[in-house]
C-alpha cells in the first residue's frame, strides 16, 4: 500500500457545468501546452505534480464519460419505447453508438455500458472515488466486476465497505481490491460464488489472433477441469514421444498433437482446411516485397506467401523446407495429380491442390471491380469477393470477423446485391444498424470503397475498405510512391491482378 500527497493543493473554488464546448476546450489547452514539457524545463517537483493532476484528470472523465452514457442509456430507451419498438427490441444499437463515440469495439461498447450503468445506480461509493480521482477506471472497473453476482442491496454493502473511505482506497493495489471485495462478496452471499462459477463456464471460447512472424495465438477459455485436462493429455504424449527419440522440443510436440487431434489429422503439416491469400501479381511472380495479405490474420512477408504458394513451408523442428506433398529437402514439389514416386501408381494428392481465383483491380484506385446479381442472397463468390476486400468488420473501430455479407442500403427498400452495396460486418453491427434511425449509404468517391453510417443522433462515421496489397493505396501507406515501370507482362492483364489463393480439401 502506498499513499501520495502533493505539496500543494489544486482546487478550484466554484463549480462550471463541463460541457461538450469546455471539454474541447481542454484538450485544445493540452495539445497547445504538448511541447511545453520539451521547451520550458519545468522543475522535477511541478512535472510530478501535472502527472498526478492529470491521472486525476482521466479518472475524472471516466467517471463523467459513465454517468453521460448511462443518461444517453435511459434516454435512448425512453424515445424507442415512446416510437413501439418490442420491448425485447428496445435498447438495440445504443452501445454501438457508445462505442462509435469512444472509438472502441461494439464488444468493448456493451461492456462499457454495463460498467456506466452498475457504477452509477448501484455503486455511489465507487463511482464518488473516480469523480475524484481517488482510484482509475481500471480499478472501478475491477470492482464492479468482482460485485456483478451479487444482488443490488449486497453490491451497495459491498462498495461502501471497499470503497466507502476514498482515502483507504486509493491506498490499494489491483490485487489488494480484489481480494478485499471478493471477501466481501462472499461473506454477504456465499452462494453468489457458486452462480458466478456456473455462468463463467457459460463464457466458455476458443479465440484467434496473430503473432508476430507469421505464428498465431490460439487461445481456449475453458472450466478448470477440462483446461488441465487438455493440458495433461498434451503433456503425456509429449513425454512419450520425447522419450521415444522425438527430436522436436516438447513444447513443439505439444502443439502439433493438439492441431492433429483438433483437425483429425495424422501430420500437422497437411492442414485439409482452406487459407485464403490475398498478393499482388508483382508480388506473385514479379519477386518484389509488397507483403500479401491473409484474411483472418493479417500482413505477410511476401517470400513467405509465395513459398506457400508453391507448397513449401518452413519446419519449424529445424528449419528444413517440407513440400506440401510430404518430399522434404531439395526435392522438387509434385504438381497434383502427378505419379507419387515409389508407390507406381496415378494418386490424386489432396494436399498439394492449390486453386488461383484472380480478382481484377483498378489500377488507379486500388478497388476490385465490380459485380452485381439480383438475387436477394449474396452469392457465394460476391460473398467471398467482399469479405476479401473488407478483411474485417467493417463498422469503425470493430475489426471482429465478418459474419455476415449485408446490403449496405436494405434490399427491402431498394437496395442492389452489388459489390458496390455489399459489406462485411460481424453479427453484432448488423444487427445494431438495424435500429431506428440508423442510416447507411455507399459513398461516391474515387478511391478505396466507403461507407457512411449516421446513428440516430445525427452523428456520422465513415469507414474505407483497406488497401490491397500492390494497390496505390498501399504503396503510399507503406512508402513512398514509386513508379513501377512498365507491366511486366506480354499482354499486361496480370498488372492489375489481385490473387485469391485457396488451399483446401
């Protein structure tokens, strides 16, 4: 535990109504004063002092950001149940645009909002201690989250004793409060441990997120016993495998048995499940070092993709290529359908089949061209065609997978299956653009793909398709831009070439 005190105290006398003209104003003050620090050489003992104003600061706006959005909360659903929304209806949309505003993730907007609403009508003592920046955001967030089990009266018990003496509490540590609230909780409702245990076993997912060199981070929330039970069976057979001579690291032998066991099959190498590949033609055939792009993942060096390309991969054991068909060294790839050495016989390797789709790009504006149907589905290739173009969802600040491949202005009034009118979003934004007062429209410009989206107060985000690989976009976001001379190609078709590269079953 520690305590701070300031040499002086920074108190203003009287109050002001914070509106949104005044907080602008703020920030406008900060931006201003940026180079000061640099410029001034303030004393040690008044840089302290402005680091600690301005925590008390941040924490001071948490506090104002959750009590506006609890109001903007009650408001929103007063004026959707007054205009007959269902009531099972009546709050859609509200956290996204929490979310859109605080330039965060619908998922992060929702629990934002619940974080507003528990600290502002069930927990005074915690909230007052983030008015006044007695503890962070993180730190409120913490309590709230250890009391969410809890009924209304035994959160309220709760955060008068936790939080009821600000000066104790700004004392204590991350652990410290929760250890100190979890005591609580389960002093004053014992069975409230119990109910929480059976809905975090509810909460259970498998998630997937990249890793720098081109690794990801595969990622199970799992009840206690089926995660050490996973993980002992992992352990056994490394052990086993180790101890029959496996040279692979025992951590190495971890990960392969469990994507053998996961996808069935007898090699971790041979994955029967479809990447998708998105490179330029320059990078494809021409050499050059514009990275590619795997959607679900992200930017990839560009030898690695073409090495994928031709069915080569690096072995992670000790750095050997292994061919797709299973020939390792410097034996040359089997085409598919080619006669397997050694066994006399034409066998289809399923393997090592690769298909090239090429999807044609403008080559001033980077976008893919066109297609359109009048079926009121998607079309499996227009779906798959906007999903590589989008990458993620394509609401501002979601980035979560696409889900779902939405008319961006509704076919029921109208609106075209086009590519122009098509964008990918997750389940969660489709559904919150749905809610009154919500409009979205393509934008007519020149450039990457856009859409505009206003909410119902009148407040308007845009969001651009990401550049391809080898667009001009692109080339300007990662340099500057450079002539690429003339095709490199007899007929120059493939100059503009984007390559949907699809490795499956």
């Amino acid at each position: 535990m520690f305590e701070y005190s300031s040499p002086q105290e920074h108190r203003l006398a009287g109050t002001a109504v914070a509106g949104s003209a005044m907080v602008h104003g703020w920030v406008e003050v900060l931006v201003d004063q940026a180079g000061l620090v640099s410029g001034a050489e303030p004393e040690d003992s008044e840089l302290i002092d402005r680091i600690r104003a301005l925590e008390e600061l941040k924490a001071a706006a948490s506090a104002a950001q959750a009590r506006a959005a609890a109001a903007f909360d009650a408001s929103q659903r007063r004026k959707q149940a007054a205009a007959g929304m269902r009531r099972e209806d009546v709050g859609r949309g509200i956290s996204s645009q929490i979310a859109l505003a605080r330039r965060e993730s619908p998922n992060r907007g929702g629990r934002l909002l619940g974080f507003a609403k528990a600290l502002t009508s069930e927990m005074p003592c915690t909230l007052q201690a983030l008015t006044t920046g007695a503890i962070s955001e993180w730190r409120a967030t913490l309590l709230v989250r250890e009391t969410a089990c809890l009924s209304v009266e035994d959160r309220q018990r709760v955060d008068a004793e936790v939080a009821g003496d600000p000066r104790v509490l700004e004392t204590l540590g991350d652990r410290q409060i929760i250890a100190r609230a979890r005591g609580a909780a389960y002093r004053l409702d014992p069975k409230a441990a119990v109910n929480r245990a059976a809905k975090a076993a509810t909460e259970r997912f498998v998630s997937c997120r990249p890793a720098p060199d081109t690794m990801t981070y595969l990622t199970g929330l799992l009840p206690v016993a089926q995660g050490v039970g996973v993980y002992a069976a992992l352990s056994r057979e490394a052990d086993r495998l180790r101890a029959a001579g496996d040279a692979r690291g025992r951590g190495q032998i971890m990960a392969d048995t469990l994507v053998e066991r996961i996808t069935g099959q007898t090699d971790a190498g041979q994955m029967k499940v479809e990447v998708q590949l998105v490179m330029s033609d320059r990078t494809l055939l021409g050499g050059e070092s514009e990275p590619a792009f795997v959607p679900g993942y992200g930017p990839v060096p560009a030898q690695w993709a073409r090495d994928l390309l031709r069915g080569s991969g690096r072995d992670g054991d000790n750095g050997r290529t292994r061919r797709a068909d299973g020939d390792s060294g410097g034996g040359r790839s089997r085409n598919t359908g080619a006669r397997q050495s050694g066994r006399g016989q034409s066998k289809r390797d399923k393997s090592a089949e690769r298909w090239i789709r090429r999807l044609y790009a403008d080559p001033t504006s980077g976008q893919l061209v066109a297609m359109d149907t009048r079926a009121r589905l998607f079309p499996e290739s227009m779906a798959r065609f906007i999903a590589a173009r989008d990458q993620t969802c394509r609401m501002p600040w979601c980035g979560a997978p696409i889900r779902q491949i939405d008319h961006v202005h509704p076919h029921k009034d109208g609106g075209v299956t086009s590519i122009v009118n098509g964008q990918g979003l997750c389940e969660a934004c489709n559904q919150a653009k749905e809610a009154p007062d919500w409009r979205v429209r393509p934008v007519d410009q020149p450039g990457p793909h856009t859409v505009e989206t206003m909410t119902p107060t009148g407040h308007t985000y845009q969001s651009s398709a990401p550049p391809l690989p080898g667009s001009p976009q692109d080339r300007m976001r990662n340099g500057p831009a450079v002539d690429p001379g003339p095709p490199r190609f007899a007929d120059g078709t493939l100059e503009a070439c984007v390559v949907d590269y699809l490795r499956a079953a």
